[in-house]
C-alpha cells in the first residue's frame, strides 16, 4: 500500500511534460493530448475502452496497455 500512495503522490505531483513520458498519465492529461473533452474521456474510462491502472479511489491511463492495445490491432 505504501508503494502505490508514494506513486500517486509521484505522478499527481508530475508537471504536463514528466506526465506526457511516463507510463501512466492522468483522465485530464489524456484528454488534453488526444484533443477529446474530459467528460469524453470519462465515459471511455467508464465504459471500460481505455486501459486503467487504479492508484486507492484515482484511475490512471495506462499508456504502454494502450499502445500494446493498438500495435496488436495493427498486426491483425
């Protein structure tokens, strides 16, 4: 348990750019990089469409599942 509220108090703590290059990011994060609104973002969170890595009650996105999810998706 200590290891996950180091990480969030890591990542929550991350300015835009260490964000953008690490692994997981925030739901405000990655609507500000896809260019989608955050409500948007939400629902997919919701709908189970984006890979989440949950820190206690926060979820973040998963950037290397999602890249996995999409590299697999070119190679069908």
């Amino acid at each position: 348990m200590l290891q996950y509220l180091h990480l969030k108090s890591k990542v929550l703590n991350m300015n835009s750019e260490q964000q953008e290059n690490f692994f997981i990011i925030t739901a405000e994060k990655y609507a500000e990089l896809v260019g989608l609104p955050i409500g948007v973002v939400r629902g997919q969170l919701d709908r189970r469409q984006l890979p989440v890595f949950k820190v206690g009650k926060r979820r973040f996105i998963n950037m290397i599942q999602l890249r996995l999810n999409v590299l697999a998706g070119l190679n069908k």
